[in-house]
C-alpha cells in the first residue's frame, strides 16, 4: 500500500502487507478495514469493483505496469492514464 497525502500531493510511505486468501468480497472489506480510499489497478473484474465501490472505496483500473510509488506519484500530479481494463469477467 501506497499511503498519500492528496492536499500536498506527496507519498507519505509505503508498506506491504500479506492479504488474506482470495475470495469474492474478502480483499474488498480487507483493504477498507485498512483504511484504503482509491484501489489502483491494472484490471478488474465487475463483481470485484462492485464490491469496492459499495464500501466507498475508488477503483482505477487500467493502470500501467509501473512501481506502486511511480503509479500513486502519476495519481496525485493528475498525469495517471489509465488504460483498457483487461479483465472481462
């Protein structure tokens, strides 16, 4: 996780954490118990960004296949281009 300061645009620091096992609503609930906002990915499914979106938290997905600090620092300056989202399920 990439944790940002959005008002000053700055990475405040980043942390990587074990998630729990994949199943459908658990990484969704997860990650807002970790107190995420915006979810940046590369692709994802419907049902995955449905679950997101119920809890509050912001999907982007279609991201570039960059660093998670290259990634958030392109987010917060506005230059973020997100692509096609590659998942069709």
């Amino acid at each position: 996780m990439v944790e940002v300061d959005e008002a000053r645009r700055q990475i405040l620091q980043t942390s990587y954490s074990t998630p729990p096992a994949h199943e459908p609503g658990v990484l969704p609930k997860w990650l807002y118990d970790q107190g995420v906002h915006v979810v940046i990915s590369g692709g994802m499914g419907r049902r995955a960004s449905e679950f997101f979106r119920i809890l509050g938290i912001r999907v982007v997905v279609g991201a570039p296949a960059e660093t998670p600090e290259q990634v958030a620092a392109a987010f917060l300056s506005g230059s973020l281009v997100a692509g096609e989202n590659p998942c069709d399920h």
